[in-house]
C-alpha cells in the first residue's frame, strides 16, 4: 500500500488465540477513502490471499458452534436464562438485558470466566472482563458481543 501511494498505511494487527492466528487491516476511514488507497488496494489485491467461499462458511459455523458452547456452559454455570448466539455468532448486550442478564452481576463473571475456553478462543478473559466491568465494554468477537477475535 505504502510503495503504491498511501505513505501513512498502518501495519496490520496480528492476533495469536490459541491455534488461530489472525491478521487484521485497520486503517482510518480517511485513509482507506481516498483514491489513492482505492488504486493501491487494487494493485495490492494479489498478494494477501483471500479465502475461499468454502473456508469462509466453516469458519463461520466453528465460530457458531464455540460460541453455542460458551452459552451452554454459561447455562450450567447457573446464568440459566443465558441466550445462544445468533446465526450470525453475536452475543450481544441488547440480547443480554432482553434476557434479564445483569452484566455486572458477580456470578456472570465468575460464569464467563469459567467457560472462555468452551468459547475456542472466540471470546478471551479479557473481553469477559471488559464486558462485565461497570463501564462495560461491548464489541465480539468483543465483550459481551462475540466476534471477532479479539
């Protein structure tokens, strides 16, 4: 990207979960927006390789599937009215307090804490924490909200 014309593009982010190792781009929306990025992500487009349609749907159903398991040990856990992600793999902080859910509450965190690794490294203890901390911090792959990784 540099080297084509976008002299301020940031490193890529590397996360390490367990097994999964992943790469993130993330750039300010002002530089993505400009043309010279645009002509640059074009001529870059060969170079990081994208997945197939294929791995793409079973990343997506492994990551539905950890995170049904976080809900279900959530569940056994004693949070019994805790919900299963939706088909898109989100837990989030308006299906918690639909559910009655008080994210603040002890033994929600003690639960999540618990079950993070029935979540296959989709949620961290981190994310737990930022979740159910006072000023709460929701995201998913983040927080209470599951996605993403990290």
């Amino acid at each position: 990207m540099r080297q084509h014309g976008v002299p301020n593009f940031p490193d890529p982010v590397v996360s390490t979960q367990g097994n999964a190792h992943t790469i993130r781009m993330v750039a300010p929306k002002s530089i993505v927006g400009s043309p010279q990025a645009a002509a640059a992500n074009k001529a870059c487009a060969g170079i990081l390789p994208m997945p197939s349609p294929a791995q793409i749907a079973q990343q997506q159903h492994a990551r539905e599937q950890h995170l049904l398991a976080f809900a279900e040990c959530m569940r056994q856990h004693g949070i019994t009215d805790f919900p299963d992600p939706t088909s898109q793999g989100e837990i989030t902080r308006e299906m918690l307090a639909s559910a009655g859910i008080d994210l603040q509450a002890p033994a929600l965190r003690a639960a999540g804490l618990s079950c993070v690794p029935a979540s296959g490294g989709e949620l961290t203890r981190a994310a737990v924490i930022a979740a159910t901390s006072a000023n709460g911090g929701a995201g998913g792959g983040s927080g209470a909200s599951a996605g993403g990784s990290g």
